[in-house]
C-alpha cells in the first residue's frame, strides 16, 4: 500500500514538473472591440476566445490571423 502511495506521488511530481517548449506570444493584437477571455495554444497555432463569442486562430510563427470561428447561441 504503501509503494502504490509513493507511486502515485512519483507521477504526479513526474507529470507537474514538466516543462512546456511552446512559448507564449509576445504579444497579440485583437480586433478593434474585441476582449479575451481565454487563450490556448496547439503546436503551430494558438486561440483566443473573446467575450463577443468568438474563437479567433492565429499562426504561431507569423502571428497572422488564420480563423475565425463564431460560437452559436445555444437554441
């Protein structure tokens, strides 16, 4: 019981202590009236959603806008 304990703290340090390489953008520029609320990134890309329901996809390596995605109202 007590090695399944110690097991289980091993990949929890192990799985927290990694290190992302993707860095984060310097900076972003939104569209005029546009608010983030949220940002996630994939390899070569990453995503803003904005308070106006909106998903808005960038290129990660010349920062141009690639989609946008409207969210539709729930119905």
């Amino acid at each position: 019981m007590i090695l399944g304990l110690l097991a289980i703290f091993a990949v929890l340090v192990m799985r927290f202590s990694t290190n992302s390489d993707l860095p984060l953008p310097d900076s972003i520029t939104l569209p005029d009236g546009s608010t983030a609320t949220a940002f996630t990134q994939g390899r070569d890309w990453y995503a803003i959603v904005t308070a106006q329901d909106t998903i808005l996809i960038y290129d990660r390596t010349t920062g141009n806008l690639r989609q946008t995605v409207q969210i539709e109202p729930d119905s």
